[in-house]
C-alpha cells in the first residue's frame, strides 16, 4: 500500500473512531485518541497502555465537568 492510500485509510478509521464515540457519547476519547496514539506509538506503548491512558483522560474530563457543575448550581465545591 502506498504512502497516499496509508494516509487516506487512517483519515477514514479516525473519523469512523470519532463517529463511534459520539454514539458513545466519549468526548474526550473523540478528541484526544489520534494525537495520544501517535504518542504512545513514538514511546512504544502497548495497545493495552494506550487504552487505559485514553480512558483516563475520559474519566478525568468527566470528573471535571461533573465537578464544574456542581460549583454552578450552588453546592459546595472545592479545587482540587
């Protein structure tokens, strides 16, 4: 497979990835896999490393949001 065929195969599977996590409602796994998957490729992570690091950042985007509204409607919140 040539180089341009390569490029166009990885545009399709990283929208078809982006498309299934809207589905999902993932945003933040959306947002980020292409770039953290480079980078896990450049440190040579294993696929189980990169998942786990991809879901984290997921959980912790969450964590955020939940946090930021709470802090909104008035209750109590803290930084963290």
């Amino acid at each position: 497979m040539n180089r341009q065929m390569a490029a166009v195969e990885a545009q399709l599977e990283e929208a078809l990835i982006k498309q299934h996590c809207q589905q999902l409602r993932l945003p933040s796994v959306a947002a980020q896999c292409a770039w953290m998957a480079e980078q896990a490729a450049k440190q040579q992570q294993t696929h189980i490393q990169y998942l786990s690091l991809l879901l984290s950042a997921e959980v912790e985007d969450r964590e955020v949001t939940e946090r930021s509204l709470v802090c909104e409607h008035g209750n109590e919140c803290s930084v963290s």
